[in-house]
C-alpha cells in the first residue's frame, strides 16, 4: 500500500509570458505617453516589491515581475479602467503570495515525508521536490497538481477526485493507484537528487 505522502499541491494558475510585444501593450495601457508610462510601470513595479516585502518572506523583485506578467495578462483579456490597474495589481499580489504560501508548505511537508523525519527547511531539500516536480511528464505533474487541488476542503477534496476519475473515465480505485504511481516516480525523482547533491 502506498502513503498518502502529499498533503496538499497548489494548482498553478494562468500564467503570462510578457514578451517585448505585450509589454509594450501593456505600458501603452498604463498612459499614451512612453515616458509617464515607463514611470507608472516603475512606481507599480516598487509599490508590489513594497506590499510583498511586508507581507511575506520571498523574493519581492520575483513575485512582483510575476504580478505584472499576470496583470498584463489580464489586461490583454478585459478592459479594465486605468484607475483601477494599481488596486487590481495589488490583488494579484496578494494572490500569488498567498499561492507561494501553499506552495512552499507542501515543499516542505513533501520534503520531510521523503526524507521520514521533522520539517526541514533546507534549501537543497526544496530544490529537490521542485526538480523532481519538473522532470515529470507533463501529463503526470497535471495530474497529481489535479489530485491534490487545496482549492478544495477535505470533504469538496473526495468529490473533486471522484468527478476526476469520471472526467478520465476510470474508477476512483484506478485514481488512487495511478496517484500512488506518480508519488512512486516522484520520490524516486527526489531521492536521485537529494543523492547527488550530496555526494
């Protein structure tokens, strides 16, 4: 019988690319004008790098280019006024700060399965899961991001894996083996590298 080993893996959201392009369609929605446009954008840029620096512990420089990757996103989609793309930025901070908050929970807790002791909050240990995370096909990282959705409470959890077996057109037993399967993989994935790192 194979251990839940996971307790809990944030979905990834929808996520821009913000090429040359789309920057600049975007700078053109913050003004017309490319010199207030390009201050607009630095003083946005600084007040998210300020909202994430006080409201969390990971990179502001990082997550705030990531909220504008999103916002632009947004923006390419709906027409927002631009009186509000400043309150709207900040909700989508406080979004991924929150999506960053789950994420290095589950880093840490699917760390210390693996490893069978206490939580550890050691670099090489994260940047392991996040590795063993990547080199799965992309088919089976979906899949166990869609397995363990914390979008859902433990209750809407069990309905979510069983609408889930019927949109894959298999049993809920069928579900929990091919999870098991993955997990498998993944802590093998782990273990190489945790193994390499250290020798």
């Amino acid at each position: 019988m194979c251990a839940n080993l996971v307790p809990g893996l944030p979905r990834k959201p929808k996520d821009w690319d913000l090429d040359s392009e789309r920057l600049g369609a975007f700078l053109r929605g913050l003004d017309e004008d490319p010199e207030r446009a390009g201050l607009r954008y630095i003083r946005l840029h600084a007040r998210l790098e300020k909202y994430i620096l006080n409201n969390s512990p990971f990179d502001p420089n990082y997550l705030a280019d990531r909220t504008i990757d999103r916002l632009a996103g947004i923006l390419e989609d709906d027409s927002i006024e631009s009186s509000q793309i400043e309150s709207l930025a900040i909700g989508i901070a406080r979004n991924i700060v929150r999506e960053e908050r789950r994420r290095m929970t589950f880093l840490v807790r699917l760390a210390a399965r693996f490893r069978g002791r206490r939580l550890s909050r050691s670099r090489t240990e994260h940047e392991c899961v996040e590795w063993a995370l990547k080199q799965l096909p992309e088919h089976e990282r979906e899949f166990i991001e869609d397995f363990y959705s914390v979008r859902k409470t433990e209750e809407g959890l069990a309905e979510h894996r069983r609408l889930l077996a019927q949109r894959l057109a298999i049993s809920y037993d069928a579900l929990r083996r091919r999870a098991c399967e993955v997990r498998r993989k993944l802590r093998r994935l782990y273990e190489a590298c945790c193994t390499k790192r250290v020798s």
